[in-house]
C-alpha cells in the first residue's frame, strides 16, 4: 500500500443518522397492561401514576424493556 495512499475513506462515519426507534401503540400498552397489579377493581389517581411510573420503568428495562421485542 503506497504511504501516499488516504486511509481516511476506511475509517469514515456513515453518511446518515440511523433512524430513531419507533414504538407501536400495541407494544406500549402490553407494558402499561402487565403494570397494572390486579385488573378486577379500580385505581384511584395517585394508584395509577405510580402504576404509570412502573411501566416506564418496566419499558426502559435492558433486558425484559421495549428495545428487547
């Protein structure tokens, strides 16, 4: 290989940004479903933030979240 030659080409970013991730309404809802901790009464306000909150949680998860499906 010539010492002249440009090395730059082999270690270029890629052209674009990858595409962010998109999420469909049916995988968000299996994990605001699978928060909710009994499906036979109801919450009141302040139950279903933290029902709510848990379900963020459970989405940012690494191994059982959103990105994983």
């Amino acid at each position: 290989m010539p010492e002249s030659e440009d090395l730059s080409r082999y270690t270029a970013p890629p052209d674009n940004d990858p595409d962010p991730n998109e999420y469909h309404s049916a995988h968000i809802i299996h994990y605001i479903h699978k928060s909710i901790p009994c499906h036979d009464r109801g919450y009141e306000l302040h139950e279903v933030i933290e029902i709510l909150q848990y379900a963020i949680l459970y989405i940012q998860d690494e191994d059982i979240g959103i990105d994983t499906i």
